[in-house]
C-alpha cells in the first residue's frame, strides 16, 4: 500500500478544475519525488526552516525557508521579497532544477505556456497548523501564474473569491497534487485548514509545500 501510495497517482481524476483559470493536477509531482527529496536538504542546509513574524506581531505556526533568485519574506516591517536571506546574510539557494523543471511543465499542463519561476516559497506544515485565507499580490507580474505542489500528509485547500468574504470550496491536497492558478483566478483568496495528525509514509508528520512564482 505504500508503495502505492508514494509512487502512483491515485485512482481519480487526474485533473480537477476549480476556475476558468485554476485547477488541481492530481499526483502530477509523483514522478519527481526521487528528485524533489535530497533538493530539499540541500535548499534547507543553505536556509535552514525558521517561524516568520507577521507585520501585525504574530509568529506564523507554519515554518518556511526559500529558493530561487528571490524569496517570500515577513517581519514587523511587512511582507516582501529579497534577495538575501535576513537569516543568514547570503543569497537564498539557488532553486534545484528538478523544482523548476516541475513547475514549469506542471503550469504547461494547466494551459501556461512559458512559466520560469524565480522564487519557491517552501512551508513545513505540522498536525495543527495552518494558513488563513490571503491573496498572492506582492509579485510584480500578475500575468504568470501560481504553482503550488503538496508532499507528504494531506490538507484541505481553501479556495474563495475575490473578495476575503466570499465563500470558499474545499479541495483535499494529497502527495504529489499540483494546483495552479492564473488569468481571471490569480487573485483569488485561498488558505489552508489545520492539518489533522495523519501521517504519511515517506514524510511522516509533515506536509512540505512548495509555491512556484514570477516575483520580480
């Protein structure tokens, strides 16, 4: 069963439309999970997982580190994006290939041509944590669009409108899904509800989540 599990897409559908332009690729990043993995020791050996802090004081409860030319960054002075690592003083690591190779080809199924990400937002999810409902609006290029990839435990999406009060569809993420959003749905609000404590056979109890983007 676990084989089953790590190594093949799971019998439904393989692609779940959420939107005009949005759309859950499922088990497509299965494939590249022999590569995703030693990519991620190596991006967190650079920049090690910290807890961010938001604009408003609060300590976010999921960790993330990044990858790429720029990375996702938040402390009491905002969110943004840098170059540099606040942590470390040097450069975020250089995005692994088999990453943006995967986005790349993932935003090609979804009907984006051309998509060469330059930041990869990783977040670590444990039992409990979660991501509130926000919009992607600090990149510079809305026209490209979001690629988002789920490994290890599973989570339930949230995907609302254009406004934080519009109602929202909840989408099960499991290993290996891909969701992409762009054109008309690029601004759409989304979040993630708090993961229950199921873990899962090649990364126990974590959920590693990487968000593709065009940022600068």
């Amino acid at each position: 069963m676990e084989t089953l599990e790590l190594f093949e897409a799971p019998a439904q559908d393989p692609c779940q439309r959420l939107g005009p332009s949005a759309l859950v690729l499922r088990g497509f990043a299965l494939p590249y999970v022999p590569e995703l993995m030693p990519a991620i020791e190596i991006v967190e050996a650079a920049s090690p997982f910290r807890h961010m802090v938001t604009p408003g004081g609060f300590t976010m409860s999921v960790a993330l580190t990044n990858c790429g030319a720029l990375g996702w960054t938040s402390d009491r002075r905002g969110y943004r994006y840098a170059s540099i690592d606040p942590d470390t003083g040097r450069p975020w690591p250089v995005m692994p290939e088999a990453f943006s190779r995967l986005a790349s080809q993932a935003a090609k199924a979804a009907g984006f041509e051309h998509f060469e990400p330059d930041a990869c937002l990783v977040n670590r999810y444990t039992p409990g944590t979660r991501l509130s409902l926000h919009q992607d609006k600090n990149e510079r290029d809305y026209d490209a669009p979001i690629v988002s990839v789920s490994l290890g435990m599973s989570a339930t999406f949230l995907f609302g409108g254009q406004a934080r009060t519009d109602s929202t569809v909840k989408v099960p993420l499991r290993h290996g899904d891909v969701a992409v959003w762009g054109g008309v749905d690029r601004l759409r609000y989304h979040g993630v509800m708090p993961l229950k404590d199921e873990p899962h056979a090649l990364l126990g109890r974590q959920r590693i989540n990487f968000t593709f983007r065009k940022a600068g």
